[in-house]
C-alpha cells in the first residue's frame, strides 16, 4: 500500500480514513461497524488510559467492573434513558448454537431462547444503580466514586473508525452523592479533568460548556462537554459529563437515610470518554505526511535510524546507540532503534513521519567522528545537527518545546476560527465559506435550535461554561437574549 | 453483615463465598452468571494485569483490540473449535428496541434481526485469525505477538465467583509463527511466564504440564496448563497456553510465503489467565480470619490505625504517622492510614485481616512516648514492638519475608498433599480420604482416562513437565505405562 495520503484540502475525510488506515492505528473488522485496534494504535490508547487513570485516582475514584449484559426490563426504568438508547441496542435472545440439522454449520438453538433478553451495555447507568441500590443505606455509605473502563455497543449506522462505531471502549464514572451540591460539584470536577487531560497531554484546546436540553445525555439534567475544533473547522465533542439529579435513584429505587435521620433519594452524576479522543488526537494536529502525536502520547517519543553504507559501520554507530539510548532511557524518554537492514533510511524517515514519532535521530560514520547526531521534529519538519555530549538534555527540552508547540498551533487555529455572528445571513455565511465555531446570540428555545440546525446543519455545542454576559438578539427570532452560545458542524 | 466467615473445615464451599462477599471482592449482579467485581476485588485484578502486563512486553508482545462480536459463520469454520463453544455461546439476533405496542416498557423490534447472528466472544481465534489473513503475506510479516485484555462470555450454567462465570474478564494472547518450532516455542515460553507469575507474584506454587487430548482446548495440537493446588485438595487450573499448528491457519485460509518462496500456512499459538485466577488466589492462602494477600499483589501493603481515647492525641498521632508514610512511600510501600473516627481499632483490626492487608501498624500516646509502634504481621498473626526510626527498612523486610513465607506455606502443602499411587484402590482411598494432587501410571487412552473420571470424578490434571521416566503399570488398565500423571478432583 503507498505511504501518500490524500491532502487534507483535497478531501479531509479521505485523509483521515487514509491516515487511520496507513498508520497503523485501526481497520474495518468482518463485523459491520467494529473496528480493530492495531498495535500501534492501542499503544496511544493505552497512554491515554494510564494519565486518564491516574487523573481518575488523584481524584478519589476507585475502578470496578460491572456486567456487560443488562437485563431488558431494566432499561426501561428511567423513561429518557429508554428513549434515547432503545433505537441502538444490541440483543442476545439465545445462549446456544448447535449444529444445523440441515447440513453445515450451526444454527442458533430455539430451545436456548432466554426467558428475558439482554442488551449489551450502550453505557451502565441501569445496571450499576441497580446494584447501588444495595450498597447505600445511610450517608455513611457515601460517596460512592467508581469508575469503569469497559467495551460499550451501540448500533450505529454509519460508521467512522474510532469517532464513531458499533463497540467502541471507553470509560464510565458513575458516583453518588447525599446532596445535590456535591453532584453538581464532582460533574464539573469530571469536566474539568477531562479538559485538563485534552489541553495538558493530547494538547488540544477545548471549549467547556453545557449541553441544550436537546443535547443533553438521555436522563441527564445537565450534561457539560468539552468541545475540540478539528482542522476541517468542524467541532467534535470529546467528553461529556453528566449531573444525573434524582432520576437513577428514582427509577432504581436507591434511598438512603441522611444526617438528620431522613430518608431521601441519592444524587448521581456519570462521566466517559472513549475511543473517539483517538480520533480527535489523529485530526487535532496531523498533517499530510501523517501523524503528528503530543511527546507525552507517542508510544515511543524517539525513533533512532543509523544510516551506513557497508555492515561494519553499524556495529559502531549500534555501540554509540547503545549510550544515547541509555541516557534517554534515564531520563524516562522512550526510544525505539530500527536497525532493521531491509529497509533504506529514506523509507524509515517516511514510515516514522507517517506514525508521529516525535524526534527522530539518524546517526552516520561522519556523526561518530564529529560526536553529533541529526535530529528531526516531526512537529516543523526541521532538521539540525546537535553534539551528542548533552543529547539527553537536548531531547528531554525539545519534547517539552514540541508538546508546548502543539499545542499552541492548535489554540493558534482556534483563535482564527472562532467567530461572532450578529445576523443569520452571517451566520449561513461563515458556516459555508469558513466553519469554525459560531458565537451567536439564541433565543433559548429548542424550536430555534431545531430549525437553524434543519437549515444548516449546525448546532449549538454548547453554552460556554467562560462566557461574558451581553444583550442581543437571537440570530433567528430576533427575540432577546442574554448571552452568546457556541455553534458549529460538528462530528 | 456479619464478619464471621464459615469455618473451612466445617464448610470450604460457604467459607469460599463468604469471603468474597465478606471481603468486598465481588458479588453476584441482577444477570444470571454474571458478577460484579468490587472495588477491593478490582484493584486487587489491578495489580495482577500490570505484572502480566510487564510480563508480556518484556517477552515481545504487544496489545491490541479486536471485536467483541463474531459472525456466526466463522465459528463453524473451525471443527473442533465449534464443537467445543457451540453450547455456551451467548447470540445477538436484534439490533434494535422498540415500544411495547401493548403497553408499558420495550420490546425488540422484530424489523431488527440481524442477517447473520452475532456471537459474543468465547474466545477470539476466529475473528483474529479471520483478520490475520490480510496482515500476512511473507515471512517478513512474521511472528505476529499480540495479546488482548478483553471480556469474554461463556454461558455456564452453574457459576461461582471468580472460578466460573458466564462473563469473565481475561487477557488472551494470539501470536502467528511462520515456524512450527517457533510456535512450540511460544507456547512453552508463556507457561512458563505464567508460572513466574503464579509462583512470584502470586506466591502460588504450580505444576506446569500438558494436558491429555480430552482435556485440550478446542482447536489446539498441545495444551499446557499450570495446575495449582486448593487448600482443600482439588486443583484449579491456572492458566493455558495452546500450540494451535495451522488448524486456524487452514480454517481461515492464511497463508505465507517463506524464506524459500513457497507457500505455507502460518502456525499459531493462543494463551489465556483470567480472573478466576482471583479464586485462585484467594483460595491459596486465606484463613478463617478472612484473606491473605501477597504484599506484591495488595492494593495497599500496611495499614496503620491510631489509637487514642482523646481526640487531642489524634493530631500528635497522626503527624508521626505522616512521618511514618513519607519514608514508607519513597520505598514504594503502599500505606493507607485509617483515621475515621466512626469506627474503633477492634472494628479496624477486624476489617483488615478480612480483606488480607499484610502489615499492621497501630500507634497509640505511649508509642509516641517510647519511639515504637505496633507491628502486625497477616500472614501469622504475630505482632511485635517495633523502634520507628528505622521502620521504612524493618516493614520492607517484612514485606518480602511475607511473600516468602506464604509460598513457602503453600509449597509445604502441597508437598504433603502429593500422593503417588499404584492401584486404583489406593488410588480410590487418597481421593476419598485425603485429596491433593495424585501421582499414577496412566495407560496413555482416553477410554481409560473417561473411566476413571467417571467412576471417581478426579481428571489428569496433566502430565507434568518436569518428571522422571518410570516404568510401570496403568492403575486402571494395568497395562504397560512409561511415566505417572498427574490426577486429582478440579474446579
């Protein structure tokens, strides 16, 4: 398969499925809508996972593992919840196959049929405050602060590797609370970890808001996202955290009895994000010679190629290897040294600018006399020659200055591609001819909501969590308003 | 509840299950055959993937995610495999929900049945083996060493805790060799990473074997398994690793062309722990007291609990426990410190040896008068008076001489409970009266194999690795036998 990528301004979507496809990262499966996650790309999953999950600890969470199965009566308990996930939901109805009668193969054995089908979890709410139920009795029992990382399904039909399939992984905080302050605390604790996480380690700039009642997680009574804008100038939300209320306890029937020796219903939120932030790491910075990865996310944040003519100049270049990868190594930088002889450096300079790898050092006969080493960031795609006395010193302060400039190019495109509208036509305007997010004024009306999202596609990705407080009028029904939304095209 | 367990020796099974219950380490959920893994229980599950997980990548392995479904089709695909799943195997048939025409809740919507049934993962070969075809075309392709941490579901129709549940969580390891050897290989490295970490981590000791053709997983050549023993002398199976040959290979048409340029099918192994090696684990070392955790495995490794009549000692108390912690966290001790006031030191010392912390500490007004502090030990319920200057150095010692001294503790066992045999009265007696592992001649058939477990219930554990030739005579057929087998009852 030829390492080209389709540009980005040739066709973006074409792009990122090439990217996707050529990195390494993810593939199609035989099973419609279920991806494979290659090993390259589980690597940056797993990154992902472990500062997530370290964030989760610093935080008082605690991991835990509930069913992947949830019975169907179950579902439909809380009446929103229902709606939303019911048109989604993988079945099992049998648990047996035998042999086909007929011939080959196997048929699924109608003996076996399950007096209640079950659902494969779309997200845990149902199944987790039902078990709840049983561990609270008294305020003593609270807070209870889990978190799960788990498979989900929910069966969408048009699919996007990573952005959006029938399984994704991901993972799912449910707390619960003796009062609604400390819920509506930890929902916005979640959301400003989950913002922390995309700014400080995936070097995505994000934009905290709450969701439209249209919008919001089907049983929530405040869902907060954070919102990355892609370099299409479309938005993707890549976490939401929801203040839960009453409902779950409600519908599950979980009480407990508070200081004051009342009996009251316990207060929830939940919280996730997915495999999807994969998809928003791969189009947040790349460009079209491939990945571009944040240091603290790459799987390796150092790729080392030596460059030879005849094999006894490798045994030299692999010895001087061997130190700077040990004082890396020291340094607690991850370094992979491809000495592979059946590819040319010039192939291993494109594979590994195809992957992200951050720096990369190529290392000649002349470098071991002259005690230097060429490196390379992927970030610029500037090279320089360093002496190799302080190397270690060198990358550790070029991973940071890359991570920090990531970083900054991002926030930089953001800025140009925010934009206060005033007027509808302005608004149809710059959503055709420049995207990006929207500020405009809105009438707080789901109608209206409905309607600019019926004629133009965009909706409102949030109402920002930062904002000023300013009279205006709404861009549709020129009714009053008091304060501008966030609105965009968006994944 | 209460925190009585049932004694082991009035009744293992009850004793088993109120310790998990007890100990907050899972508990049975609303779904049939399904548990819910506790905080506790699932930080102890933690602690064994990270080891496992080092484990694997310092052998050259690397993660990956393949689907959790698997399209009916490709089960069949492979004889025995089918064969061996077909009967507890959970099927999507549905996609969709939709409201009960007839009233309250949801149905499945009978316009959302699926072309091709869907199966949940018993185990992945299939649809690995289905994706290996377009990853591999040369021997340069080769090995493939990747391993999945994943959920599985088999559906079990009597479930116990850990040891057997219809959803269970695993890692499996699926690697593809373009040698027989090499594949052989792989298969013999990974029990024996297994048994590193059973004996090591787990301070289990195991008997590393193959397994007959009867007890083989379904599709493999060879099947190595570690069998530890119970302390109530049945065996549990640990952990597997499959030489496959090309059965998968030929099944899903995944070809290679080696270093000669000719065609052939490409030789895979697969190897799988799961968490019923909690059972294990649990089962190893606890008492009637509650668990007994290997320090290399605790969530956290040292409690300590203040003692003090007057809540003006507490502040006194807890800033020597401050001191204490620091110096016990730069070793890498993991410490919790237990100050909630709703609870006395008797509650507390009673919850710890429940949950199996390995070292106690409690300090009091006059330890801090005599520069001491309580030191007790879990897996021997000794305590001692300890100076706390150089307690960081003391607690490290201890910590390792724990890990020792419950392997050791379960090595004398076990070396106890290995009986040889040579008639099948004997044979009968030993498994009657005393249990444990039994050393016997085996005719090498599977009819005599089948007739033993039918008449007495205990299996061939395996035939163990490591043994010496001995002629002798089968205890059942009494035909010519060149080495003894490892029998005994299972879970």
């Amino acid at each position: 398969m030829s390492k080209e990528l389709t540009p980005r301004n040739e066709n973006y979507s074409q792009w990122y499925q090439d990217l996707v496809l050529k990195a390494d990262l993810a593939e199609n499966s035989a099973v419609r809508g279920c991806m494979v996650i290659k090993p390259y790309g589980y690597a940056i999953w797993e990154k992902m996972q472990a500062q997530l999950d370290t964030m989760f600890k610093e935080t008082g969470h605690v991991n835990a593992y509930f069913p992947l199965f949830i019975p169907k009566s179950f579902f439909s308990k809380e009446a929103d919840h229902v709606e939303g996930f019911a048109k989604e939901c993988a079945v099992v109805t049998h648990y047996r196959l035998k042999k086909n009668p007929d011939g080959k193969g196997v048929v699924v054995d109608p003996d076996a049929k399950l007096e209640e089908e079950l659902i494969i979890r779309p997200t845990s709410e149902t199944i987790i405050w039902n078990t709840y139920r049983n561990w609270i009795q008294s305020y003593r029992d609270l807070p209870i602060l889990i978190n799960q990382w788990a498979n989900v399904v929910r069966w969408e039909m048009r699919t996007r590797l990573f952005l959006r399939t029938a399984e994704f992984l991901w993972q799912e905080g449910h707390t619960a609370h003796a009062t609604k302050a400390e819920a509506v605390e930890e929902t916005r604790k979640m959301i400003n970890v989950y913002a922390e996480f995309a700014e400080d380690y995936m070097a995505m700039p994000v934009i905290k808001g709450a969701k439209t009642e249209n919008e919001r997680f089907a049983g929530a009574i405040e869902t907060y996202s954070i919102e990355a804008l892609m370099q299409d100038g479309k938005a993707l939300q890549s976490g939401t955290s929801h203040f839960l209320g009453q409902n779950f306890a409600k519908a599950f029937d979980v009480k407990f009895t508070n200081k004051n020796g009342a009996e009251d219903y316990v207060w929830a939120t939940s919280w996730g994000v997915s495999t999807r932030l994969m998809g928003a790491l791969i189009m947040a910075h790349s460009d079209d010679n491939g990945l571009v990865l944040p240091p603290k996310l790459a799987p390796f944040q150092v790729v080392i190629v030596p460059i030879y003519k005849k094999a006894g100049q490798l045994a030299a270049i692999s010895e001087k290897v061997g130190e700077i990868t040990a004082k890396l190594k020291a340094r607690g930088i991850s370094v992979k040294y491809d000495d592979k002889d059946t590819k040319k450096p010039g192939w291993k300079f494109a594979e590994y600018e195809l992957k992200g790898v951050p720096v990369r050092l190529a290392i000649g006969p002349r470098d071991l006399e002259n005690g230097t080493v060429e490196v390379a960031r992927r970030d610029t795609l500037k090279k320089e020659v360093v002496g190799v006395a302080n190397i270690d010193e060198f990358i550790a302060g070029l991973l940071d200055e890359i991570q920090e400039n990531i970083y900054k190019k991002a926030l930089d495109f953001r800025a140009g591609m925010i934009t206060k509208v005033d007027t509808y036509q302005d608004f149809k305007d710059i959503l055709s001819n420049k995207g990006g997010f929207i500020l405009a004024h809105w009438d707080g009306s789901s109608e209206t909501e409905l309607k600019i999202k019926e004629e133009t596609k965009a909706t409102i990705r949030c109402l920002p969590l930062e904002y000023e407080e300013e009279k205006g009028v709404c861009i549709y029904s020129g009714k009053p308003s008091k304060r501008r939304v966030l609105f965009a095209l968006s994944y």
